[in-house]
C-alpha cells in the first residue's frame, strides 16, 4: 500500500504549452519568463521566477499571443514585448530547419 511514485513512467515533468496546449515532456518545451515587460527565452530554465512553457515553433508562438496566454501565464499587468521571444524561435527554426533551395 505504498504511495505510488509521481513521476509518470519514462519521464520527467510535463508542461503544457501555452500556444497550442498540447502536453509534452518540459525538455521539449521552451521556458519563457518575463522581465522588463518582454519575454525573454530560458532554454537552460535558470531564470527566477514563474515561467510559462511553449513550443519552440513560430505557429505556438502565434497561438499565444493571439489568445494572450503568455501574459496571463507569466501574471504580467502590462502587454509583454514578444520580440526576443520571437527572435529566439525564429533562430532556433533557422537552426533546425533542413535548407531548401
Ligand atoms: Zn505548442
């Protein structure tokens, strides 16, 4: 009668992702944090404070900010500059994405 362990079988934490709400594991997720009324990126999760989760793909990014769903996850009062966030993800597609010519 032992208390079953929390952690699901196979992972880690999930994080729901705040642009399309699909649940994933929280590596897969980029933590996103507020700061000086813009989101900053926090690929390493080291930044302090609460942290929202989205996928690191401009269509979940275009879903957040149409429902501005990182606002209101991150408590922000004021609009958040969505810029770096938007610069950051668009690196990281660039990164990923095969070359097409
Ligand atoms: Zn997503």
């Amino acid at each position: 009668m032992g208390v079953p362990a929390a952690s699901p079988p196979g992972g880690g934490p999930l994080r729901t992702c705040v642009g399309c709400r699909v649940r994933g594991p929280a590596e897969s997720l980029l933590r996103v944090v507020a700061r000086d009324g813009a989101t900053v990126p926090d690929p390493h999760r080291r930044l302090p404070g609460r942290g929202a989760h989205l996928h690191p793909d401009p269509a979940c990014l275009a879903l957040a900010q149409r429902r501005r769903a990182l606002p209101r996850a991150l408590r922000a009062e004021t609009p958040l500059d969505l810029d770096p966030l938007r610069a950051w993800i668009g690196a990281a597609g660039a990164r990923q994405a095969a070359p097409r010519s």
